[in-house]
C-alpha cells in the first residue's frame, strides 16, 4: 500500500536519517488534504527492519522539508510512544513535489498542547513514555536561539526558544538547518517566526530526549 505525506522532519539518525511528516489524500492531480485522526494531523514516520529504524541517507537525500512524498508502507510496527512507525519497502522514497505552504497553513498543523510531551525538560523518562501516545508534533515560536559547540570530534547544535512561556533547549538534528547554518551562522536571523518539529528520540540512558528534528524559518 501507497501513502503519501508532507516531509515535516529530515534528521541524522545514527549516522542515517530519520524522515517523518504528516499524512496527506490526495485529491485530483495537484490537490490535497491532510488527514487527520482524532481532530488533529496524522503523522508518519517511515522505518526499516535496522536496529533504530533508520533510513539509508542515499535513498533519502533528495528529500527536504514540505516535500510531498510517496512511500510503500509494508507494514505496521509495534510502538508504545512511537505510535508513528510504520515500516516501509525502504527503495519505495518518492519525491512528487516541493509545496509552498504559507504560513496560515503551517498555522493550522501546529499542536495545541501546553507542554511539549507533558513537561518543560528537555526529555522524558522511560516510565513517561508510558503514557505518551505521540513522539511527534509541530509547534510555532517567533524567536529562536541557536547555540553552536565544537570539538575535535563533533559539533553540537542547540535551539533555544520559549514555547507557552517555558524555555527550552534542545538539540537540532535537522539535516538541512545544519548544514546551512554551518555555511552561514547568521541565516536565521532574519525570520520572523519558526516552525519546529519536535521529535521523541529512541531511549538513550533511560530517557528520551526531545529533538529539534525540522526547523522551518519564516
């Protein structure tokens, strides 16, 4: 079985990458709805049979955020927190179209939550993720903060932002921000606001920690 989804996440994953968007219908030859389930948008992310689930970078690498995207799904997977996860025939990646969504329309794909995943740190614990039946949202802020460190073995990136007045840090795994930023640290700055995918990482140290894994600037 075909389906189709709005790339919202494009992230290293161990060396990989891990894509995730919202599931769309489509509707005549150019037009589209998102689906939604329980009033609110229907995210997928894609995953193989590797130990993480991650996907080969060449299969994916021309894939960026708001494409429109065609994947096989093979079937589904058995999640608690990751109720996102399907698995896909991973030679199946599509790429259909770039979409210009406006901002009224990434308005409306926004969650509504009060927190992200229940607190204001920047994870959960393994017993949390218990009661936690999504790993993936989108949420808006209008500023955003990034903080760069380097050694001889990694450079880690950082987003800082408030969102429903609790501050947040948390590590930005978007492939594409990543790269642009290192080109050109001050890229960003002149946005006006910013759309973040945050994702649920795979349990590191008892924890899952939260990651900035797309970063849409407007």
């Amino acid at each position: 079985m075909f389906t189709h989804f709005i790339c919202f996440a494009n992230s290293r994953k161990y060396g990989e990458r891990c894509v995730a968007g919202i599931e769309v219908s489509l509707n005549g030859e150019k037009g589209l709805n998102f689906v939604r389930k329980d009033g609110k948008p229907k995210w997928i992310r894609p995953v193989t049979i590797r130990e993480h689930g991650q996907i080969d970078e060449r299969l994916v690498k021309n894939i960026s955020l708001l494409d429109l995207v065609k994947v096989k799904i093979a079937g589904a997977m058995n999640e608690t927190y990751q109720v996102e996860n399907v698995l896909v025939d991973k030679y199946s990646f599509e790429k259909i179209r770039h979409l210009p969504l406006t901002e009224k329309h990434l308005d409306a794909l926004c969650s509504d939550d009060a927190t992200l995943f229940g607190n204001t740190l920047n994870h959960i614990t393994k017993k949390e993720s218990a009661s936690i039946h999504h790993s993936l949202m989108l949420i808006k802020v209008q500023q955003l903060d990034v903080l760069i460190t380097s050694t001889p073995l990694k450079t880690g990136i950082k987003a800082n932002f408030i969102y429903n007045r609790a501050k947040y840090e948390l590590p930005v795994t978007d492939v594409c921000f990543c790269d642009r930023l290192m080109a050109n640290r001050d890229f960003y700055k002149s946005a006006n606001a910013f759309y973040l995918t945050v994702s649920l990482g795979v349990l590191y140290e008892e924890k899952h920690f939260k990651l900035a894994a797309g970063v849409i600037a407007r």
